[in-house]
C-alpha cells in the first residue's frame, strides 16, 4: 500500500509538470526546440529540486504586512577600512536601523565590468571586493533579503561571451544576434536566414547607442544585441539552455537565503521581429514560469518585475494575480516630486484615482528615490509634455542631469512618409535630498521638510515601502563622482567612508542625522498600523490641490487613518468637516500626538505638514 504523504506528492509533481508543459507550450510556441518540452520540464524541475522537495503555495496570500520596509542599497554604499562592505552594511542596519528596517535589498553584488554592477561577469559568485556568500547568508539570517536577478543581459567580460566569440563552450549560443532577430521573422524556416534587413524602427529601447554591437568570433563576424550597453549583450531565451542555466542560479540564491527577486529589465526579455521588443506575450509567460518555479521551491517567496515603462504597461506585470507578487510603483517617484515642486496635487490625484487596489497575494512597491535616476517614461499620458519639461528645468537648476533616450517619429511635414529620431528625456539623476531643496520659484528653505513631508506620503500608501539608503541618509548630489565616471546615475551612488558618517549622524543637526532620525521615527509609527497593510483599502479624499489626502483602512475595519498633507510652501487651513471623521470615534495625530477635540474646527497645516489622523 502507497504511503498517503508520497502518493500525494506524486500527484503534486504530476499537476506542476502539466502546468510547467503549457507555459513552456505558449513560450516555445514559434521556437523549433532541440528537446521535447517534457525532456525540457524534467531538467528545469530537476536544476530546481522540485523533485525532491516540492512546496505549495497557497494563491492569494499575502507575504507582507505593515512590519515590512525594504532597504535598498549598494553592497558598498558604505564602507570601513577593518571589514567587508558586506559585514559594515550589516552592522549599519543592525545599529541604526534594527527597529524599522526588517528587509533589505542588495543591488547587484556579483563580479561586473559596468553600470555599478548591472553588467554581471559571473551570477554565481559574489564580489570579492565585498564579501563572500556567508556574508549574504548572514543578512538574509536577520532580515527579508531582495536580490537582482540581472536576466536580459550579462558583461561582454564574461566567461559565456568569451565562448560566444570562441564559438565553443558554455554560452557559445547564449546571445541574440542580427541573425536571431531577422530569424524570428520566419520560425518555421528550414534555412537559417543570414542576410535580411529587418527594419528596427519599432524597437522600443531605453538609451542612444547603437542597437547593436559588431563583434568579431570564430565563425565571423556578428551583429549582437544590446539594448542597454555594449557592454551589457542582450541573451537569448529562444535557446532553453539559457532558462536551464538562470534556473540553476536562482536555486542557488534561495539556497543562500535570498527570498525576494527583483526581476531586472523583464521587459525586454523576448525579442520578435516586426514588434517594439518589449512587454511580449512571451516575457509575460516567461514571468508566469518563472513564478511557478520558484514559488513552488519556497512558498512564501517573492518576485518584484522592475519594468520602468509607462503606467498602463506596467500593471499588466501583475498578470491575473499569475505574474509578479509586487510591481514597482514607477509612476509615483516623478509625480510625487512634481507635486511637491509645483503646490499642486491634480496630477498625483488623478493617477492615485485611476490605480486599481491590488488584489491580496499581489502588491504595489512604492518608492520615491533608488539607485536609478527618477524615471519620465512612467509619466507618458499621465503629465503633459510641459509640466515634464518644468520638471527637467527645475531638476537642472538644483544640479541634477538629465538622461536621454531616442525615439524614431513621423514627420508629418512631408508629404512622403519619412521617420526621423528625436531625443527625450528619460531620467532625472538628482538625489532626492537635492530635488527637494526649492520649487519652481527656486531653493528655499523648506528643503528639508519637503524632503520628509515626501516620506510621509510615500510610507502611508497602499504598498510595500522601498527607501533608498542615500535618501534615509539625506544625501546630496556626488559631483565628484559624477565627474570620475561620466556617468549621470553616479550623482546618486555615493560611497559613504563609516567613520565620515558616523561624524554626521552624531551631530544632531546634521542634515543626515535629522534625515535619518524622521525618517525611522515614521517607520517606527507606520509599523504598528494595520491600516497601513500594503493591501488595505485605500480612497483618494478630494481636499482642493494644495492639500493632497487618501484615507486608509485596516483589513478588518478597526482601524481608518486620514493622511492630509499640505503640498504647498504656506501655511493652510482646512475645515476639518471636509475629511468627513467619523463623530463617535476618538482620532489623533499618530505624528504629534495631538487630538482632535472637536470634528467641526478647523486645522491649520504648516507647509508640508502632513497628518496621520487614527481613531485607534
């Protein structure tokens, strides 16, 4: 007789390999495979250990709460002479931060040629220049750890584009070339098509450099693709050896207590020619297997699309609760700055009412400021192109740079189609600390209370809360590091020496210890709210657009905050009968403590002051 336990799991491990079958179906759909798709299923769930420990995750559960706020950060955004960056980061978070930050995401901490790490010579090890993986596994031992998993490109310098231009070893098919392009046009073919002039003009790309990269290999010369960077070559997930392999490298990062992914660029991942390459049916199925894959090795796992596109775009990350547990909230970051800037909440508003709540077991990570410059793409049909160019000026004026991307148009004026490419913005590189000195009228002197009035915002919206660490740290713009790169992101990475910022954090005046300070207080605040669950309801209050306000709801009902924040650089007073209180409840202000004696007076807000009203 069948032992229940083993016969149950043999029903389990025949139901995901039937569901592994059909998504690799729809993936492969047009590719003409070297193995059969269940040969194919059989490797990806032996290279996952699904075979020998198999888990079940429960849909629509939520793996958050209230408690959760990820920090995100370098591996050495702070360093100290006598240890690892990796140990030095720990015991920053360990010091400053052991009551508010429970999780903690480690952008690219791998060996890499460029963009700060995002140019990943090898997955599988760690920097040594930072530490090794025991130095991860300690992280991970006290805190929720996030991870790039860096999956539509890795460094010309690596091991597998050394064999690409060998042509024999691992990764000697690993790349998307001119030739795979022009032979998506025709999948079935029996030929393979060397020589076609596929037009690239619909080809949706976030930079201007060339397209391609000509590079010279033993079986001549070839034309590989790179969306970011020549130095960042584009892989080829028409070839399953290339998922084969990604599969094996997120095995080891749960192995090594990572529990987050941050899925880098998805967006780009499948290429087809004829097609903008971005946001494919195929890259959405491929974020549906790569879920199943790693959900079912560890339940309470979670994966974070970062697709920096536009907002509409973006939501369809979340597939059918199907796809990414957590979408970035890209829209949020230039909006909120640019209602700040401005005095004015109509646009912030607007897009807060058109945000549909994510459904339980799916959330929204918000963010105001990372290691990335502030994206404008998420900002198409959501600002004019006025405002978007106000908001260039201001950002230019308080020193910040501004990156660019080229798009091919239409030019109307002839009277024979033409195309021709123009350049727009597509980032601002500034520091938050620095985006907030001043409005559009220039710097004032509510800099700072603007920077922390931004915080407030952002930590009691429906999501999960993501600081980055030079924003909890209220650093400045690195004009030094700017200049030694050439790079524009670099304004926004500085590399903190331990013992310079344990300096500014003693002094209580400092503008980093009084960042630090307010921001952790409010996380201390948000962390024991039930209200401020990423998935309790939410409502846009309609307020006038300098004060902008949402009210909050605990899952269960028994807790409601009013947020009211006043957007503009003068005092304002609010009849109190707009917010609509309930008058049996008692409400305070979680911030100051105060208490509100009478629901018919009147409050008065400092410039950016925010509320957090409690009736509990």
């Amino acid at each position: 007789m069948l032992n229940p336990k083993i016969d149950l799991q043999l029903q389990l491990q025949q139901q995901l390999q039937q569901r592994l079958a059909q998504q690799l179906s729809t993936i492969y759909a047009d590719i003409n495979l070297p193995i059969s798709i269940a040969s194919l299923v059989a490797e990806l769930m032996s290279t996952m250990r699904l075979t020998e420990q198999l888990h079940t995750p429960t849909p629509q559960v939520n793996h958050w709460s209230e408690k959760d706020t990820i920090l995100i950060t370098y591996g050495d955004s702070i360093v100290h002479s006598d240890e690892k960056p990796l140990q030095t980061l720990h015991h920053f978070l360990q010091h400053y931060c052991a009551d508010t930050i429970n999780s903690v995401h480690i952008l690219p901490f791998f060996p890499y040629s460029s963009d700060d790490g995002f140019s990943v010579i090898d997955y599988a090890s760690v920097n040594e220049a930072l530490g090794d993986w025991s130095d991860i596994k300690q992280i991970a031992q006290s805190h929720h750890l996030m991870s790039d998993l860096v999956i539509n490109h890795c460094s010309s310098r690596s091991k597998w584009f050394d064999n690409f231009i060998r042509g024999e070893g691992t990764g000697h098919d690993y790349f998307y070339t001119a030739t795979t392009y022009a032979n998506s046009a025709y999948p079935n073919a029996s030929d393979t098509i060397t020589h076609r002039d596929d037009s690239i003009e619909a080809v949706v790309r976030p930079r201007t450099s060339p397209l391609f990269r000509s590079t010279t290999t033993a079986s001549g010369k070839q034309q590989v693709w790179c969306t970011f960077s020549h130095d960042q070559v584009d892989l080829d997930f028409t070839n399953p050896k290339v998922l084969i392999n990604f599969v094996s490298i997120i095995r080891q990062y749960l192995d090594n207590g990572i529990k987050i992914f941050r899925l880098d660029a998805i967006a780009f991942l499948w290429r087809k020619a004829g097609t903008p390459c971005i946001n494919l049916p195929e890259t959405h199925e491929m974020v549906r297997l790569l879920r199943t894959l790693i959900e079912h090795a560890r339940a309470d796992a979670v994966i974070i699309t970062e697709t920096n596109i536009p907002n509409k775009e973006n939501l369809t990350y979340f597939g059918n609760g199907n796809e990414a547990h957590c979408i970035y909230n890209f829209a949020l970051p230039p909006l909120l700055v640019n209602t700040l800037i401005t005095g004015n909440c109509l646009y912030l508003k607007q897009w807060m009412m058109s945000m549909p709540p994510a459904q339980n077991g799916t959330a929204y990570f918000n963010f105001i400021a990372s290691h990335d410059g502030i994206g404008l793409r998420p900002t198409e049909g959501l600002l004019s192109d006025q405002e978007i160019d106000q908001l260039v000026t201001t950002m230019q004026a308080f020193g910040g740079q501004i990156s660019w991307r080229t798009v091919t148009v239409d030019n109307n004026n002839s009277e024979n189609r033409q195309t021709k490419e123009i350049r727009k913005p597509y980032e601002l590189n500034i520091t938050l600390y620095d985006a907030l000195q001043g409005t559009t009228k220039g710097p004032d002197k509510w800099g700072h209370a603007r920077f922390i009035c931004a915080h407030t915002i952002m930590l009691a919206l429906e999501g999960i809360p993501g600081i980055y660490i030079h924003s909890l740290l209220g650093t400045s713009n690195d004009y030094k590091k700017l200049e030694h790169t050439s790079h524009n992101r670099s304004i926004n990475r500085h590399r903190w020496q331990l013992d310079a910022l344990n300096e500014q954090l003693n002094d209580p005046n400092s503008q980093h210890a009084r960042a630090l300070h307010d921001i952790n207080h409010l996380i201390s605040l948000r962390t024991a709210q039930p209200a401020f669950h990423p998935n309790a309801t939410q409502f846009t209050l309609q307020l006038g657009e300098q004060v902008f306000g949402f009210w909050r709801q605990s899952i269960d009902r028994s807790q409601s905050i009013f947020c009211i924040t006043n957007i503009a650089d003068t005092q304002l007073t609010l009849p109190l009968a707009n917010v609509n209180l309930i008058s049996s409840d008692f409400w305070y202000d979680l911030i100051t403590g105060d208490t509100i004696k009478d629901i018919g007076q009147f409050l008065t807000l400092a410039p950016y002051q925010t509320l957090w009203l409690s009736n509990r």
